[in-house]
C-alpha cells in the first residue's frame, strides 16, 4: 500500500518552463508557469467571464445577473457601506470586491479533483495580507498625514496610560498581515490534510476488508469514513466562502480605521 502523504498535494510544480528574466541589481527571476500561477490565472479568468457576461442590467435579471448583483450587494452594503461608511467606502470598493471574489473562487476551485488550492501557499496569502496592509498605510498618511499617528493613541487616556497603550496598539497593527496571511493559509491547507486523510481511510480500510473474515468490518470503517469525506467537503464549501468573507471584513475594518480615524479617536 502506498504512503499516505497528505502534504503533497500542496507541492508546486511547473507547467510551463519559461526562461529567467534577469534585472540589474535584483539577479535572475524564474519567469515558469507553476501549478500555483495557472489556477490563479485561471481564477481571474472565471471571474472575467462571468461578470463579463452577467453585466446585463435587465430590468427582470436572470440567474447569473441575480447571482452578480446579489455578491456585488453583499460585499458594498454588507462590507464597505456598513463598516466604512457609503460614502467614504465608494473608492475601496473595487479593490475589496475583487479581493473577495478572487479569493472565493481560488478557494473553491482548490475543491475540485486534481486542482490546486492556491490559498494554500503561503507565499499567496502574505502577498495578499502585505498587499491589503500597504494600502491601508498608504491611505492612512494621505487622508490623515502624521495625524495617522493617533491611531495608535486611544482617545480619552491620559499621557501616562497612553505611554504604555501606544506600543500595544502599535505591535497590534504590525501583527496584522499575519493574522490575515496565516488565517487563511491555515483553513484552507487544515481542511484539505482532513479530508485526505479521511479519504485514505476510505481506500485503506475498503481494501484491509477484501482480506475476509473479521477483516471484513474495515468496509464499516471505510463507509464511515466516505461519509465524513461527503461531510468535510460540504463543511468545505462553506469555509471556502466564509474565509474569503473575513479576509474582504478585516480588510474594511482596517481601512475604517484610517478612513474614519478623526471620528474614532
């Protein structure tokens, strides 16, 4: 019987060799198409055609145009109008819709046999997390200049509290990229190790019980287990949309944070 090796399905691997790009001062870049850069590419693609093709504006929408206004509708009046305000969040929007509908459908296409879960590399998720981090920094010092300082500064203590609440608040901000890369990172790549196992309990034990006699209980197991495999897969679904949720909320708490900063502080 083979290994299990739960772990490999997270292994890149390249699809298509492509010669390095070499920058002065930088070194070589491998420029090769990976497992890893195909799905994301095909990810963008999806949500290309269908936006693309559900942007009708019926007055009577059909299914794919009630699907595309319902999701737009969650992310601007769920997510942005109510947590940064309708006004203010406007400009976020784009950038917060297609961070959520990128990684919704990354984590969902990582569902399907012999895919690859992009958000499974870590690599991927801090890009995401430093990227969504960067811009939070950059609004805040535009919208607020050094001003963006008191967000480390809770309003309404005194001098001395705030010497030592400044370097918590402080700590607590850098440690976000962190939190949001390894939030994700760890869902995605903890389900999947899950679901492999249990899978391979369904041929493992399926073919311990082809032995006969007492053996022939490992078909219990086996059909168990398949179960539990239907079960985590359903549970899947939902994280996978759920994960892409909570990346696209704490991205609007941020940016709230700076946004918003005169009011709260």
């Amino acid at each position: 019987m083979a290994a299990i090796q739960p772990m490999e399905q997270f292994m890149i691997h390249k699809i298509v060799d492509l010669p390095p790009v070499v920058i002065p001062g930088l070194g070589s870049i491998d420029m090769s198409i990976t497992n890893n850069v195909m799905f994301m590419l095909i990810a963008a693609a999806i949500i290309t055609v269908f936006f693309l093709t559900t942007a009708r504006g019926a007055l009577v929408p059909g299914r794919g145009q009630a699907l595309a206004e319902t999701l737009y509708g969650l992310v601007d009046k769920g997510l942005v109008g109510a947590m940064i305000g309708h006004g203010r969040g406007k400009p976020f929007l784009p950038f917060i819709f297609t961070l959520f509908s990128m990684i919704a459908v990354m984590n969902i296409i990582g569902l399907a046999p012999t895919s690859f879960t992009v958000t499974s590399q870590l690599s991927v998720t801090v890009a995401l997390a430093l990227m969504t981090f960067l811009i939070v920094v950059i609004v805040g010092f535009t919208r607020n200049g050094l001003g963006f300082f008191k967000l480390f500064v809770p309003g309404g203590v005194s001098i001395l509290m705030a010497c030592f609440l400044a370097p918590i608040e402080f700590i607590s901000f850098m440690v976000r990229p962190v939190t949001l890369a390894m939030r994700l990172f760890g869902n995605m790549i903890g389900g999947h190790v899950v679901m492999y196992m249990f899978a391979s309990f369904v041929i493992g034990l399926g073919a311990f019980a082809l032995h006969g006699g007492l053996a022939s209980l490992g078909f219990l197991g086996s059909a168990l287990s398949l179960a539990m495999v239907i079960a985590l897969y359903a549970l899947e679904f939902i994280v996978a949309f759920l994960q892409a949720f909570v990346f696209a909320a704490l991205t609007c708490t941020y940016l709230n944070d700076v946004v918003n900063l005169d009011h709260g502080h």
